[in-house]
C-alpha cells in the first residue's frame, strides 16, 4: 500500500514539473500584465540607497563610500519633518535604513581593522630617536611619516561614519515614536457612538461604494487574465493546480493511514504529543492549499500585481482561523476525553473549542475585509464600521460563554473554578462595551482582537510547553530505555543526557515564550520592529570601550571555551590512559603531567575566548594587575593554596599514593587539587587538607623514598626464661614469614628489665608499608604458638601490697603486719 502511495506522489510530482515547464512556453505568447494603480499605494519620497561599491571598502574609496550614505541620511531626515506621513510610510522609511545601517557598520568594522594593523606597524617602527641619539634610515623616517598620515586619515573617517551610525539610530527611535503616536492618536481616536444611529446610516451610505470597488476589482482581475494569457496557460494552471491538490491528498491520505501515535497512552508526553499533532495539522494544512494555490496560479501569470496583496491575505485569514481551530482541538480535545491536557469537562471543552473556532473565523474575515476594503479605497466608515460589528460579535461570544459557563454546576474543573478567569471575561465584555459606547471603536476593536491573539497563541504555547518538558523529564531519561538509546548513540552517560536534556529544555522553553511574546508586547509592526531592532543590534553588537559585545562574539566566545575544555579533557583522559602509561614515569609524577596539562588547556580556552571578545593580552594583564591588590586581601587564602598546589605538582614533596601524617591526620594520598589534597585514612574516611598547610606545615611522608616499612613487636618473658632460647625463637619466627625481608635481615633486641619481665624487640622490614598490619599480626600469632610450644612463659604483671598497722593487736601465728600478696597461680605445663 505505501508503494503505490509513493508512485501516485511521483506521477503528480511529475505532473507538477511538466506544468510549471508549460508556463514559460505560455508566457512567451501573452502580453505583458498590465501596471498596477499608483493611487493604491501613496509611498513616501523614494530613498536612493548607496552604491554597491560601498559594501566592500577599502582604504582608497572609503570617503567615496560615506558621501552617498550621508547623501541618504540627509533625505531621511528631511522625510521626517513632514507632518502628514502615514504609518505604511514610516515602515517603508524604516525598511529603507536598515540597508544605511548595515553599510555604516561594515565600514566602521573595516576601518577599526584598517586602524589597529597601522597601530601595530607604528608600534612595531618604535618612537623617532631623540635629539643626540644616532639617526635611524631615511627609509623607517618616510614609512614612518605615511603611516602616521594614514593613521590620521583613517581616524578622521573612522569618527565621521561613526556620527553618521548616531544619526541613523537617532532616526531610527524619531520613526519609532512617530508610528507610536500615530498608533496612540488612531487608537484613542474618537468617532460617533456605536449607538448613534447616523453612525450604521453613514456606513449604509459607503456601502455601495465599497461594494462597486470590490466588483471593479473582480473584473480588473478577469480583464487582467483575458488580455495576458492565453488557452494554454490557462489549461497549463489547471493540470498544475489538480496536480497540487492530488498531491496534498495523497500527503493527507498517507497521514491517516499511519499512527503516529506514542505506545504510552494516557501519560502527559501522549496527551501533549496529540495535541501538538493536532495543533500542526489542522493549522498548516489549510493555508497550504490555499498559498500553493496561489503561488501556482502566479507563477503562470494568472493573479495581477494588485492581487498578490489580497490573494495572499486570504491564506493568511484562512491561517487565522485554521490555527483558532488547530487550538481548540489540540488543547481542549472535544471528542477524545483521554487526550486532553486540561482537567475539564466534556460539556465545558466541547464550549470552548465551539467559541474558540467562531471567533477565529470572525477574526480571519474581519482581517480579509480589512484588507480588502483598504485595496478599494472604501470609505473610513465602512472600515469603523467593520472594527464595530467585530468588536459586537467578539463580546458577545464572549458575553455567550460567560454566561453559560456561570450558570453551569461544574466548579470542580480548571475553567469552571477559575473564578478570576470569568471576573477577567466580564471585565473584558464591560470595556468593550463601555468604548463602543463613547466611541472609541478603535479600542474596542483593539481590545478584541488583541483577547483573541492572546487566547491562540497563549494555547498553543502551553502545548509546545507541556510537550517538551515531558520530552525531557519522561522520555528521555535516565531510566527510560529511549534516554539509553540515544545517550548510546551519542556516546555519552545517561545522567549526561538527563543534564543535557534539562539545558536544552529551558533554552527551547525560553525561546518559544519570547517568540509569543513578539505578537503581544504591542500592535502589529511597532513593537514588533522595536523587537527585531533590539535582536538586530544585539547581533551586530555594541560597544564598550574598544570592546564591541554582540551575540555573535558572546557565542563566539562560549563555543571557544566549551570547545577547548572539550579538547582539553579529551587529550588529558589520552595522557593518562594511553601515553604516559607507556612511559617509565611514576604514577605521581603522570598524574602531576596530566594536571597541569588540563590548567594549561583551560587557561589558553578562556585566553582564546578573552580574543574572540576583542579583548587582547595586553588589557587582560592590565586588570590581571589592578586586581592583585584585592586578589591579595580578599583572596590571600585561595591563591595561597592556588599556588601551593602548583609547588605541590612541581616539586613532588607529595604523590599521590604516598602515606602522609600532618596534623595528627595519616592516610593515604587520592588527590591534589588546585586548592587543596584529599587523603584517605584507614578508617575509609576521607580528609580534605588545604594545600598550604602541606607546605608550611611539617608533614611525615612515610613513603617519600620508597615503600618500605619497619614494624617491631616488644614481649616480654619471664626472668627463669633461657634468653638465647627466646632470641633464637624470635629470629626464626621472623625468618619463617615470606613477606618479611630478610635483607637487612630481622633484628631481636634485648630493651631492658621489667618489673615482671625481660622486655625484647623483634624488628623486621616489609616491601609495601600496607602488608605492615598484616605481616605484625602474623607475627604475634606465631610467637604465642611458639612460645607455648617451648616453655617460654609471658608473665602478667606482679605487685606486693602492704599493708601497716591495722590494729594495735599481736598477730597471730602466720600473721603479721605484712602481708604479701598471693601469687599468682603458675600455668599449667603443657604434656
């Protein structure tokens, strides 16, 4: 079934190619169109724009290319004194100083260029010897001279285009304002009250004018097609317009045909996916046709110059009430419960998307009326007369729904209880009223149709909303198999993608509010224009300084360092995984190369970004110097251990891995920061040590050497012991064990004379100071095995009490006054 969907799109494809090919043949044999009527259009005083030489300056010509430029500023600001200029004006005024605009900062760019490489090639010539001092060739005296005299002229344009770029913004905020005025004075503009009946009898009385104008139209466009094709074109049309809308068909059937739907129903990423679906379609399918159409029925010479404008305003009121019904299904879903966004009632959705629809539509006519009636130079009480009705049908819509929806028992849903939505809905329908009342239809008309385009577009934003914050926070996650599979195939973790997913989410997020916002920071084509002007200039850029800051150098600049980190880490994680293990370098001392490598990268990425910026090494070190004295108060503890991290790295007092006590803390070296080390003691915990205190600070590195360890155990034995039988003992116990070294070989010492005991020492040296635990309690193990074995006994502790004059009396027989203590009972001896 797909394949003969795509031989039908081929074969109407083709039909397409062969018709658009028809059309020049056609062309040839037809008249040409004949001209449009100058007095529907009243432009203001053409503007001559500035030769195309201009656009590429260079220092022989840039005077010539300023001359026209300040030709045209001047005319500019000539237009503007005139009191009677019309807002279409202005626009065409604006239009035509954007080009100036452009031509202005291309050449102050190039002159800034032009400028520094003279600076750099007198920088480089140095100062004129003084007097006394050996004179210099006549050659650096006379290129020295052409310079400086360049250098001047250069300057001179350089200041002159950069009054001229001044003019230009001051016109263009003095155009700005004029079309705000204009806007204020049509807005709140007084005429009779919609009440007033001789307001509806003059209208009745342009009607018929405006009606005549619109048939005079018609045949101008039947003359039109009469005189300027031929049987062919017009048959040529006809295959290429059945052609389109058999293609549109089969496009439309192919959709139906396919479920796009998500395999998770009911969860808010299939509700949004559906509404956006629905938004999409319905809202571009219609003005498609009817654009296509047109552009077909051009293309072969079918529509007049004067028809383009309205032809095309007809795809735009079929968009406006495409995109109102586009809305409503998509957000409010009338006929799918289980798809809606919104918590709302069947009879409240199926309300609202009725309303939404109608008033879309009203608004799609009144915009094509409009148009039309300006292209007929109907009278201005036919055009009130339109914003009246509009604005009457508009509140009562509105008026309808209020009204029902009041009345309704359903509180419990998100429209039915939103009390302040219905208080702002009747506070709407009573300033509607109240200007159509006092005549001030242009408010009203305003206010009306400023609710609906709010309404839509506010609708729709909700649904791009919805749909792409449950993108980032169901579907692609990291517990998601999809958020797997596509952090697979970029080659990145899974929490990377929920990071990623999250930036990425409010960017788009931010970027659909301003593009809504665009249509209602004010009417049509004011704010709009003061919109794309401020987005122009913060492209273009501005200036602070010698430092010009635009978006382009800020994205510049943030790819370079993104970019350079990026390379950074790359060729660091290749040093220590590839590379430097090769080498015959010691762990530490890969680590320490690593390092300072990735400080290297990072500081040459924002060096490199500091350039993209216009900011050269010479500034930076100038407030690298102007900030040392605050770095040196207010961050003397961080650069201290800034740059004894940096000794740490250079000299290698410490490594990682080596076993260090400083400060009563001992543990094992994991890593040296920039600011501070972190060890690892044996308890598992981890201590974090500035690095400062490991240079000032006396430090024990027990493993600075090597790795090597002594471990001693001190016993002590009885004083009836044989002592050459314990040293014997002692020193093969010691010899026996496989990790002890036996060069030097262990040592067993006699320390000296207890109390109860002969203290000994049996010393011994291990490879790795880790086996050191290990390797001492093996020890102890086997000398009370060994000492069990041969007799030697450990004594415990003895100490004679006594004890004087308890009484006066004589003691008895085996009594005394002193009493020793009873010894302690002897150990059995082993059979």
């Amino acid at each position: 079934m797909p394949s003969q969907f795509i031989s039908r799109g081929l074969l109407a494809a083709l039909m397409i190619v062969a018709a658009l090919f028809a059309a020049p043949m056609s062309f040839g044999q037809s008249k040409a169109p004949a001209p449009s009527d100058p007095a529907s259009t009243a432009p203001a005083e053409p503007i001559a724009q500035p030769d195309a030489a201009a656009k590429q300056p260079n220092p022989s010509r840039t005077a010539e290319a300023i001359a026209p430029l300040k030709e045209a500023i001047d005319r500019m600001e000539e237009l503007l004194r005139r009191d009677d200029l019309t807002d279409a004006q202005l626009i065409e005024n604006r239009g035509s100083i954007e080009p100036v605009r452009d031509e202005l900062r291309e050449i102050i760019a190039s002159l800034e260029g032009w400028l520094a490489d003279v600076d750099t090639r007198l920088k480089q010539l140095g100062n004129p010897p003084e007097d006394g001092e050996p004179k210099e060739d006549a050659n650096l005296v006379v290129e020295r001279t052409r310079l400086k005299e360049r250098h001047a002229a250069l300057d001179g344009t350089l200041k002159q285009a950069r009054v001229l770029a001044l003019r230009v913004e001051s016109i263009s905020e003095r155009i700005t304002e004029r079309r705000r005025a204009l806007f204020t004075q049509e807005l709140l503009g007084r005429t009779s009250s919609a009440l007033d009946p001789s307001f509806w009898a003059q209208a009745a009385k342009a009607a018929p004018d405006g009606l005549r104008g619109a048939v005079l139209l018609v045949q101008g466009w039947m003359d039109h097609v009469r005189a300027a094709t031929t049987v062919g074109t017009v048959v040529a049309a006809s295959f290429a317009l059945l052609a389109f809308l058999i293609c549109v068909g089969l496009i439309l059937r192919w959709l139906g045909q396919h479920d796009f739907r998500p395999r998770e129903l009911g969860t808010r990423f299939a509700k949004s996916f559906f509404a956006m679906i629905s938004l999409m379609r319905i809202a571009i399918t219609a003005p498609a046709i009817v654009a296509g159409a047109i552009l077909i029925l051009n293309a072969f010479g079918l529509v007049p110059e004067r028809m383009i404008h309205i032809a095309f305003s007809l795809a735009v009121a079929v968009g406006i009430a495409a995109f109102g019904r586009g809305v409503a299904f998509g957000l409010f879903a009338p006929d799918d419960p289980e798809r809606r966004l919104l918590v709302i009632h069947d009879d409240t959705a199926r309300l609202i998307s009725s309303k939404l629809v109608w008033a879309a539509r009203v608004l799609g006519v009144v915009v094509f009326i409009n148009v039309l009636l300006r292209a007929v130079i109907a009278p201005v009480s036919l055009t009130i007369a339109t914003s009246a009705i509009f604005s009457v049908v508009i509140a009562g819509i509105l008026c309808h729904f209020l009204f029902i929806v009041g009345r309704s028992h359903e509180q419990d849903d998100e429209v039915g209880g939103a009390g302040w939505l219905r208080a702002g809905g009747w506070l709407l329908v009573i300033g509607i009223a109240a200007a159509l009342v006092t005549g001030f239809i242009g408010l009203a008309a305003f206010l009306a149709g400023r609710f609906l385009t709010a309404l839509g577009l506010i609708g729709a934003l909700y649904i791009f909303l919805v749909f792409i914050d449950a993108l980032f926070t169901e579907v692609l996650t990291a517990s998601t198999p999809r958020g797997r599979a596509v952090a697979n195939f970029f080659g990145l973790r899974p929490r990377s993608i929920e990071l990623i997913g999250t930036l990425l989410s409010a960017a788009i997020r931010l970027i659909l509010i301003l593009v809504v916002l665009l249509p209602l920071l004010g009417p049509w084509g004011i704010f709009a224009a003061d919109f794309f002007g401020v987005v122009r200039d913060a492209t273009f850029g501005f200036r602070i300084g010698d430092v010009t800051i635009s978006l382009s150098t800020i994205f510049g600049a943030f790819a370079t360092i993104v970019i350079g980190i990026l390379a950074t880490r790359a060729v660091q994680r290749w040093l220590q995984t590839s590379f430097l293990p090769r080498t015959a370098l010691d762990p530490s001392l890969q680590h320490s190369i690593s390092t300072i490598f990735s400080y290297l990268g990072i500081i040459a990425a924002i060096s490199f970004a500091l350039a993209q910026l216009g900011v050269d090494f010479q500034k930076i070190t100038l407030v690298a110097g102007a900030l040392s004295i605050g770095i040196g108060f207010g961050l003397q503890s961080v650069v201290s251990n800034f740059v004894s991290g940096l000794i740490l790295l250079a000299e290698r007092p410490i490594r990682v891995g080596d076993i260090i006590n400083v400060k009563g803390e001992e543990g094992r070296v994991r890593y040296i920061h920039v600011r501070a080390t972190e060890i690892e003691t044996g308890d598992r915990a981890s201590v974090i040590i500035p690095n400062s205190e490991l240079i000032t600070q006396v430090v024990k590195n027990r493993t600075h050497i090597d790795t090597f360890a002594r471990v001693s155990v001190p016993i002590g034995v009885a004083y009836d012991s044989d002592v050459a039988k314990v040293r014997d003992t002692l020193m093969q116990i010691a010899k026996d064990h496989p990790h002890v070294m036996q060069s030097p070989a262990p040592t067993v010492f006699l320390t000296g004379f207890g109390d109860s005991a002969i203290n000994f020492e049996l010393g011994w040296l291990v490879r790795n100071i880790g086996d050191a635990a290990g390797v001492k309690s093996d020890i102890c193990f086997s000398i009370l095995e060994k000492f069990r074995e041969q007799g030697i006994d450990i004594p415990y502790p003895r100490r004679d009490i006594r004890i004087h004059g308890i009484n006066d009396a004589e003691p008895e027989a085996g009594t005394g006054p002193e009493m020793s203590e009873p010894a302690a009972p002897k150990k059995p001896k082993r059979k």
